[in-house]
C-alpha cells in the first residue's frame, strides 16, 4: 500500500511537470489517501499488539529491516561509486601506457622491453580490479 502511494505520489508529479494538473490533483490525492490508510492501519496494528500483550516483534523487525535495508543501499552504492572511480584510474593508467607506446613507434624506439612492461602493468591493474570487485561482492 506504500508503494501506491508513492506511485500516485511520482505520477502526480510527472503529470504537474508535463501540465496536466488535472491528473496530477487527482493522483496525489489518491496517494494522500493511500498514504493516511496506510498510517491508519500501521497504528491499528501496532496498538493490538499491544492490547494483546504481545511484544510488536513484527513491528520492529519491520522497522529494523527498513532502516537496515537502507544502510545497505548506501553501502552499496558507496561500493559502486568506488568501483567506479577504479575503474576509471585504470583506464587512464591503461591510455596512458598506450599514448607512451605511439609515441615510441613514432619515433621509431621500438622497446619490446617497455611494451612488456606495459602489457604486464595492464593485466596488474586489470587483475587488482577484479580482485576489489570480488572483495565487495563477497562483503
């Protein structure tokens, strides 16, 4: 019921931005609606629980489950953002490595030992990035 709500909420707010403001009323207060009953029944549970004696596990399992879930996400993302920008220093490494060897053929110094030394610096920084990218996904 959440989820509804925050659709109609989304749909709404599309529907302003593209200037049907009739839609766009009307959606947000089907989400307003969805948002209130669902409040609603969240306290109507929650105070059962209690009249019954019952500990409101449920509740804060659900509770606990949302915020952690949340933690995560960002854990997550924080991961992607690093992966990201490794990926990145690699591929510079690896453009840079190759501009060095252009400019050798160019100027005709052709050094088989450097090309080596670059080959295997490339796989070096290849094989640290998939290292990292298994190291995140195991955490």
């Amino acid at each position: 019921m959440l989820n509804a709500a925050i659709a109609f909420f989304l749909i709404g707010l599309l529907a302003m931005l593209f200037g049907a403001n009739g839609i766009a009323g009307l959606s947000m207060e089907a989400g307003r609606l969805l948002l209130i009953v669902f409040v609603v029944l969240a306290v109507i549970s929650f105070l059962v629980s209690l009249l019954r004696g019952k500990k409101p596990a449920l509740a804060i399992a659900f509770m606990t489950l949302s915020l952690g879930a949340g933690a995560v996400a960002e854990t997550t993302a924080a991961e992607k953002a690093e992966n990201a920008a490794q990926e990145t220093k690699t591929g510079m490494k690896k453009a840079g490595r190759k501009v060095k060897k252009a400019f050798r053929d160019m100027t005709g110094n052709e050094s088989v030992k450097e090309d080596v030394k670059d080959s295997v610096k490339n796989t070096g920084d290849e094989m640290g990035d998939a290292t990292k990218k298994a190291e995140n996904k195991v955490d």
